[in-house]
C-alpha cells in the first residue's frame, strides 16, 4: 500500500474516530475509486459497517459484495477467500435489515454447526427465523445470543418483540426493563414498551406515556407512529390526530414505492379514511412481506402437495367445514357464533373448530366443543408446521374467523391447507386477492358500486352478512338509579357503547349539537380510562355543553352490560367504523339505534344489522340527517316508543336474530361454492336467495 493511500485512509479513519461517521462514509467511499485501493480491502468493509450504521443496507450489501469479489480475484478465484465470519455477519445484516429472510437462511444454514458460527451469526439467524414467521426456532437462537451477550441492547429488543408475538408479555417486559436500564436514552426500547403495554389493551395511558418518552427521545419509527395512531384515539388525544395522520400517509406513500415494508394496520385505515379503496391499498400492501415469505418457502420445496380436487359426483356429500380462530373465548366476535355451529345440517355437514395462537380453557370453547364434530387446537411454531396440520384435518373449506385481526392465523390459507379458504365476520374490511378465495359479505356492506374495493370473489349472504347468537342471556332488569345515579328518570340518555377509538371529532361536536339542542339529556359512554374522559369532557366544555352531562360506565359482563343499557333511549352510532357487534347487542336488548350511512366496509354495518333488523329508516344520509334525527326523537316520545316497539319485535320476528335460518343461508354459500369448485371453475361472486 502505497504511503498517500495509508495516509488518506488514516485521515477517513481518523473521521470516524472523531464521530464524524457520514464524511467518514463519503471519505472511504471516495477512496474506492482510487487505483490502487484494493490493496486496503478494509476500504469496503469500515464503509459498509457505517452504511449499516445509517441503515442503509443496500448501500452496505453493495460494498460488502465488491470486497467478497476483491478478495476472491486477489486469491486466484478462491471462493472461500470471501466467507470471512465478520464479512458474512455483515452481509446477513445488510440482507436481513432488506426482509430478505431466505437469503440470510441460505447463507448462514452452513455456518450454523462451525465452530466459527459468531454471536453476530446467530443473532442474524434467529432474526431471520423469526422474520420468517418461524418465532420460536428463531427465539432459542437468540436467547443462546443473549446467554453469550447479555447486556446486548438491540438483542433485548428483538428478543421482547418476538416474545410478545407469542403473548409471553412478563418475559418481553422483563427484557425491555433491562434494556432501559442499561440505556435509558434508547427510544426504540421506550416505543417497544408502547407497543407491548398497548397490545394487552388494558394499559393504554402507560403505553402513551412510553411512547411520549420515545419521541422525546427521537423520531418514532413506522411501527411505533402507527401504533400512535390508534393509541391516540384510545385516549381522544385528538390534538395529535392531524400529525400522526400526516405521518401515517407519508409512510404509505414510502410503502408504495417499495422502499420500506408497510407497518399500516388495515384495520387502522378504516379509522383514518372514508375512502374504499384506501382500506383496499392498506390491505394488499400489508400482504406483500407474508406473500413473500411463502413464495421463499415456496421456491425451498416447504410446501403442502396440491390436493387432488374431487369428481363431480361428489358435490352433494357431507362437507367437512373448519372455522379457525384464535379467539374462541371471551371476545365479541365470539359472541356473534356462540351458539351457531349447533344449527349445522349434521348430516350433510361436519363442522371442525380448529383453535390457533394461545390456547386457555374458558367457557366459550366448551360451549363450542359441546356443538361441533371434533374441537382441535393447532400448534404453529412455523407456518408450514401450522399449514401441515391444517391439512391433517381433511376439510374441504377452511373458514377463518379473525381476518387481519390480532394473533390472526388467515396467512396459512396462503399453503393452501384445504380445498377452499373463506373469510368472515373478524375483518370487516376488504380481503387482498390471493389470501383467501372467498369473502363473506352482503349487499349493503359491498353494494355493487365498490365492487373494485375488493380483492378476492365475495360470497353473498341475504340479509346481513353478520351472524348473531339469538340464546344470549341478559341479566335480570335494573332500575335506572342502579346504573346512572343522579340521573332522573324522565332525562332523557343517549348513549354510545363503541370503543373510544371510533369517536371522531367530528361526531363528537354533533353529539354536542344534540346535548345543547335537548337541555334535559345526558350522553353515556363505556369508558374506564380516566385520560380519555378528561378529554372527552374538556372538548364537552369547549363546546358549550356541561361536563357532568356526559356519563362514562365501565365494562360489565356481558349479561349486566345487556342489561344495563336497556336504561338508555337511543344509541348513537360511531360513523367511519361503526358499531359490530355493539349494535347487535343494542338491538337485542331492545334499544332503538341510530347510524349515519357509510362509504366503506366498517362504515356500513350498522346499516346492514338494521336492514336486517326490519329498521331501515334507522339510518340517515348525513351528519346533519343524523343530528336532526336524534333531537326530533327525543323530543317525540310517542314515535320513539313505537320504533323501541319494533326492536323488540325484531328479537322474534326478524332475520337478523334467526340463527338458524342464517346458518342454513350460510351452508348454501358453501355448497355453492364447493359446486363451482367441481366445475373446475375459479372461485366468482355468489349469490344465494333468502
């Protein structure tokens, strides 16, 4: 090496010494042009280790790759010349930091019984591991990781995220404290602690704070900014809605270019957009990393062999069908089909619940074992492991309950584990093409004109596409002074029972409109977080209207939650994702509700649970339709009683509340669909008559 090479590379070394790393970047870049550089290989190798730094890792797999052909060159062609263990750590840095999982399998498999396979090896691995979905094998490589590094903050970090995937939230805090600890000043760590407080739903005002610590700390990353998103109308934080709405559309924008992976929820999107296709774009580009990796498992053979499809004359024998949820316990999806699988044609139906993710013993699982042929939990450490023992159950149509909702196992569908995949009711949103062949809807949550909104075929069902449990119990009856001290009787309440996160600012001045337009009433909301009502009622108070007039009641059972809201007059139905499984529950415990005509999926369900109800006219073409409507029934008891009459009515003599007859709908979607399918014919939109 030559006295001015030694010398300029001094000086660029000198740069990063002194903590100047981007001119020290640029300095060893610019050397590289030099003629004589390749007698310094530690050029590309200090360049690629601070383009990491700045995560930039194609830059950095760049540089690492002309000094693997360098090295290979000044050897004679000697390959192995390049597989330094620094080298090839760096190189499945830069590959795992791009999602290229495969790649990094691919090239660390071999080192993985070498007694030169490093911490920094194993680490890469287990990351890899895990960001191919294979959580558990990639977490026992990190954990001997750590067990050889335990004060590696980034490895702690990793470690808590994985941990809690696998709803393991003691170990991922525990992991979190240390990291903390031993850097107080790492955002990252505070943004994950968000984000585990939050995922367990019972901490949102310390998931806030953390997060507020992190971005004192620094800019959050994607993850973490949509996490704020929702988390910020959790607590009606709603200051902060138009900063991290912003952020949140900048990072679609970075998504769509493919520069980075998306982090945005599609459930998220109905929150933020009225707009069908917005939910569309969230959803398929959410699917883009997971279709990846079974393309990657796809192109190793880890593959489930094609299923032979049936002949013909098989289209009217027993149907095996598989409802898959990680969620048969105490949630409102669950309420929904509590009772239904027991109103399945056993004779021409075989109904298997297959449970995935966690699994506890609870009530609900009973009761749906008690109904079902066979109750089956599935254990997925991998995804070909969890698709592998779809297939060992022999269904003919695989029903996913959850969507793209938490601890959600839809992904498997994409091994295509049985004849068909459907899904229904867990995602009301709509489903990418290629995830599934079906989804379940009806005609006023996918009305003709946003056809294009959705991906795959769409499956029909007359009514509503909502199942309900028409053997829910509500509990004995309770005085209005039981459950809304202080409140006379002749007030007048309205009342909502959506999540907090639905209320929109603009939903909530018009409520407001209604307070002050009816002196005598007071507005009643589920909420138990103490941050959320002190901002609900400082905006009360800006508004013009009284704070004390907003009433907030905590969770119940769902038995005395039923039973309690029969003290209300009239619901008041959220807007851009309206009440579900909410609006159910009001209307099977006989109190009139009011919703405002949607633009997407989540916006219309109320819409279509009225319909079915025989209450069309419940439903209003705008907000000042809506506002209008509310004050006019509160100041009409007679029109009021006489709709309250019909909801009664609608318990007994509607279709909404007939599970029965909805499972028989139900089933001639699904003989309709495994017809097509005989034919040979790529699933299509079906229709099946009431």
């Amino acid at each position: 090496m030559s006295d001015q090479l030694q010398q300029a590379y001094a000086d660029a070394c000198s740069l990063v010494n002194a903590g100047e790393l981007q001119a020290g970047l640029e300095a060893m870049e610019a050397l590289m042009t030099r003629d004589d550089a390749s007698a310094q290989p530690d050029i590309w190798l200090n360049a690629a280790q601070l383009a990491l730094n700045f995560s930039e890792a194609e830059r950095a797999e760049a540089h690492l790759d002309a000094l693997r052909r360098m090295l290979v060159s000044a050897a004679g062609g000697n390959k192995s010349t390049a597989d330094h263990p620094l080298i090839v750590a760096l190189l499945a840095t830069a590959k795992r930091m791009q999602f290229a999982y495969g790649d990094v399998l691919e090239l660390l498999g071999p080192w993985v019984e070498r007694p030169e396979f490093s911490t920094e090896m194993r680490i890469e691995y287990g990351l890899a591991l895990a960001g191919s979905m294979q959580y558990e094998a990639g977490l026992q490589y990190l954990e001997q990781a750590l067990g050889q590094d335990g004060d590696n903050v980034e490895l702690l970090c990793h470690i808590a995220q994985i941990y809690a995937y696998l709803e393991r939230y003691a170990e991922a805090e525990q992991c979190l404290n240390h990291a903390i600890e031993l850097r107080p000043d790492l955002g990252y760590a505070h943004s994950l602690r968000g984000k585990i407080l939050d995922v367990q739903k019972n901490f949102p005002e310390a998931a806030f704070a953390a997060y507020k610590t992190a971005m004192h700390l620094g800019p959050l990353n994607a993850d973490a900014t949509m996490t704020m998103v929702m988390l910020i109308r959790k607590l009606a934080e709603w200051s902060l809605l138009e900063t991290f709405d912003a952020r949140a559309a900048e990072h679609l924008e970075q998504v769509k270019t493919g520069a980075v992976v998306s982090q945005y929820r599609p459930f998220v999107s109905f929150l933020t957009s009225d707009d069908p296709q917005h939910n569309r774009l969230v959803a398929e580009l959410s699917t883009v990393e997971i279709k990846e990796v079974v393309a990657r498992d796809e192109a190793l053979g880890s593959v489930l062999p094609t299923l032979p499809r049936p002949a013909r004359d098989e289209a009217g024998r027993r149907l095996r069908i598989g409802y898959m949820s990680s969620h048969f316990s105490e949630h409102a999806g669950m309420h929904l089909v509590a009772s239904m699988f027991q109103h399945h044609d056993r004779e021409h139906f075989e109904t298997v619940a297959v449970a995935v993710g966690t699994h506890d013993e609870n009530v609900f699982r009973e009761a749906v074992r008690a109904q079902v042929d066979r109750f089956v939990d599935v254990y997925d450490p991998d995804m070909i492991t969890g698709a592998s023992d779809l297939r060992d159950l022999n269904l003919d149509i695989l029903i996913d309950l959850r969507g793209f909702s938490q601890n959600s196992r839809l992904h498997l569908c994409l091994y295509r584990p049985a004849h068909l995949h459907v899904t229904w009711l867990g995602f009301p949103g709509p489903m990418p093409s290629g995830m599934v062949d079906y989804q379940i809807v009806d005609d006023l949550v996918a009305p003709p004109e946003d056809r294009e909104s959705f991906g795959s075929a769409l499956a029909f069902l007359p009514d509503t596409y909502q199942m309900t449990d028409n053997r829910q119990s509500i509990a004995a009856a309770v005085e209005r002074k039981a459950v809304l001290p202080g409140i006379a009787s002749d007030t007048f309440v309205f009342a909502c029972f959506c999540n907090i996160y639905k209320i929109q600012p603009e939903l909530f001045r018009v409520w407001m409109e209604v307070l002050q337009a009816v002196p005598d009433s007071v507005l009643w909301l589920w909420c138990d977080v103490e941050q959320a009502k002190q901002n609900l009622r400082r905006f009360a108070r800006d508004a013009g209207v009284d704070p004390d007039r907003l009433i907030f009641s905590p969770g119940l059972p769902k038995e005395q939650h039923l039973a309690r809201v029969q003290q209300a007059d009239l619901i008041l139905d959220t807007w851009r994702c309206g009440g579900h499984v909410t609006t159910t529950d009001m209307l099977w415990a006989g109190v009139p509700v009011l919703a405002k005509r949607g633009t997407h999926f989540a916006s219309r369900v109320s819409q279509s649970l009225l319909h079915a109800a025989g209450l069309p006219d419940m439903v209003v073409d705008d907000p000042a339709s809506y506002r209008d409507k509310a004050i006019a029934l509160a100041n009409d008891p007679v029109a009021l009683a006489a709709i309250r009459e019909r909801v009664a009515a609608a318990r007994t003599g509607s279709t909404l509340f007939d599970t029965e007859k909805r499972v028989r709908d139900l089933e001639a979607l699904y003989r309709r669909m495994w017809h097509l399918y005989l034919q040979g014919e790529a699933p299509a939109d079906i229709h099946v008559m009431s």
